[in-house]
C-alpha cells in the first residue's frame, strides 16, 4: 500500500527558547483527585499545576499507577477533579455542566486511544464523519474523504473496523481526530496496541498533522522516543509533577 509522502521531520525547539504566553490553550491550576472506600482515601492527584500554549508538544511520562491517564482525562473533562481549575482555550471546565463540556470538546478537542474507540457498526468514513455532523457541518462527507486521503485511506472509506488491520484503524482515528481541527488533541498510548514499525507511520502521521495544524498536543506514553519527540517531557510520579 502507498502512502503520502511526508514532509521531513523538525524537531523541536531547544526549550530555553520556547515562550509561553500568559494566555495558555490549556490550563491545570492546583488539581488534586483523590478516591474513597472502604479502605480509606487514595490521592491519585496532588496539586498538579501547568500551562500549555498554542502550538506546544507535551508528552506525560511516568510509572504505571503515577497518574498520567488520570490527569488527561481530567484536562478533557471526562473525570471531575476533587478541587483545583481546569482551563481549556480560556473557558473554566467545571464551571460548566456535563453537556456544557461536551460541547466544548465537540469544538476544541481531539482524541486518540490505544484501542482506537471506532464504532464498528460505521464505515471509515462514516467515523471520520460523525464529528463533523454532530458539529452540523454540511461539508463532512467530503471533509472526511479528504482527511482519510491525508492519512492513506482513500482507498477504504467504505470498510468496516473488523476488516482494518490495527495500524489502519488508529490512522481512521488519527482522521477523526484532526478532521475538526482542534485546539487540542489528546493521545492516551496511541501507538499501545501497534507493532513498532506500523506505530512508528502513525506518529509520524500525528507529527505532521500537528504541525500543519498548530494544534496543542498532549500525549501519554510510556515510549522514550515518542515522548523526546516533543518539547516537554511533563514527569508525573505519586500523583505530583516530577520534572518538566
């Protein structure tokens, strides 16, 4: 199968130069997240505080247990925290309800996971699609086209999952996500479930995406190349900030 030629790759900028503007895309101001049962209180969280900028790579690195997935839920609004802000392009995420952050995430975020979160009753194109027309846009077949051409799926817009190999449906996911061209893409282990050589085409991808977009990018990993690839390494270790 061919490909798109990509274009060669820029690292990052030293970090001494990075500037971070006073106005970050998003903001962890002091969150803690902690858990009760029957054994007691487990502090998953502890007043973890960041910014990020427009444009910024950030990869969260740390032990198993440490946190990581925790704190990019959070920053999504999919997990509450116990006390502390989250700003996300300048709007405060829990001054919000449920639905209130579902919107926002509708217009200002992108995702990827390890295990992909297609839906396997819609074709690749139809899942590329479905962010686009929940946002009412009466572009989103041929937006979703295109996109799945960036990737190198123009050829299977009408398969199903089940009859993707792996590395196909992580780059239908990689569509999907940059299709709404967000604010912010967060990545949970997106090359988790890949071998080395398919993972390493969809990174590669994800980069370049990145950069043609300007898109804020916030990944987990626990892969040393993927997170020198950015310009922060955010280390989180017992539920706090570790090195930055």
């Amino acid at each position: 199968m061919s490909y798109p030629p990509l274009a060669d790759a820029v690292p990052p900028p030293a970090a001494a130069a990075r500037a971070v503007p006073a106005a970050a895309v998003v903001s962890v101001e002091h969150v803690f997240k902690s858990v009760t049962d029957a054994t007691g209180t487990l502090d998953i969280l502890r007043d973890i505080d960041l910014r990020l900028a427009a444009r910024e790579t950030a990869a969260i690195v740390g032990a198993s247990g440490s946190g990581k997935s925790t704190l990019l839920s959070i920053i999504a609004g999919l997990d509450v925290p116990t006390r502390g802000t989250v700003r996300l392009a300048g709007q405060d995420l829990f001054a919000l309800d449920e639905d209130g952050r579902a919107a926002l995430r509708a217009q200002k975020v992108g995702f990827m996971f390890q295990n992909f979160q297609l839906l396997g009753n819609l074709t690749a194109l139809e899942n590329v699609m479905l962010p686009l027309e929940l946002a009412g846009r009466r572009d989103a077949r041929g937006a979703a086209a295109e996109m799945l051409g960036r990737v190198g799926l123009g050829q299977r817009l009408g398969h199903y999952p089940k009859v993707l190999s792996g590395g196909e449906q992580q780059r239908v996911a990689l569509a999907r996500a940059f299709v709404v061209q967000p604010a912010v893409l967060l990545a949970d282990e997106p090359t988790g479930s890949l071998d080395f050589a398919t993972g390493e085409r969809v990174m590669e991808l994800m980069f370049e995406l990145n950069r043609e977009q300007g898109t804020t990018l916030v990944l987990v990993t626990h892969d040393r190349a993927i997170a020198a690839r950015c310009e922060r390494r955010i280390t989180i270790e017992a539920g706090r900030v570790a090195g930055d």
